[in-house]
C-alpha cells in the first residue's frame, strides 16, 4: 500500500539539505577533494544523537538478554503461539510516520 502525500513529504524532508541548489558541473568556485577549508564544519542532527544513543544502548546490554528473548520468540513462532496484534503494528507505524513528518 502507497500513501503518496506520506510519501512525498518524506522525500521532500529527505531531499532538503540546505538552500543550497548543487554546484554545476565545472563550476571553479567548488572546493576540489584535495583541498581543505578551515570553515568546513560537520553537525549531528537530533535524529542522529539519538540513533547512536540507541546503538550505545544495544551495544551495553548484555548479549545474554537479547538472545533469550530471540530464543523465546523462536520457540513462540515454532509452536505456533506466537501472536502479533495488528492494530498495535498499525498503530505503531502510524505514530512513527507522524512524528517523523
């Protein structure tokens, strides 16, 4: 299933880096990729911290808790007791499209 306006403004949001349009090709006023500048600047979005916030966070758990958990699910799906609420997926998903728009 597609929602194009969904679609669309992620894209546009994806898309927008800066006012900047790109520089032309053989355009002299770029930088070539030996040079360096001393106004060159990187910058982390808050979408950035966060995901790496995340990974710290995985990565600081014990290995021990994530493969029981996996172990349990596996054991859930192969007896067939495994039991997934769409509505909750749903909505899930949903809430995620929303707060990243």
């Amino acid at each position: 299933m597609e929602i194009p306006e969904i679609k669309n403004k992620l894209i546009q949001n994806k898309v927008k880096v800066g006012n900047n349009p790109p520089p032309a090709k053989g355009d002299s006023s770029t930088s070539s990729a030996g040079s360096t500048q001393g106004s060159d600047k990187t910058a982390l979005s808050s979408e950035a911290v966060s995901l790496q916030n995340a990974i710290n966070a995985v990565k600081a758990e014990p290995e021990t808790v994530r493969a029981e958990k996996v172990e349990r699910i596996k054991a859930q799906i192969a007896d067939k007791s495994y039991k997934i609420d769409p509505l909750e997926v749903a909505g899930s998903v949903l809430k995620d499209i929303i707060t990243q728009a």
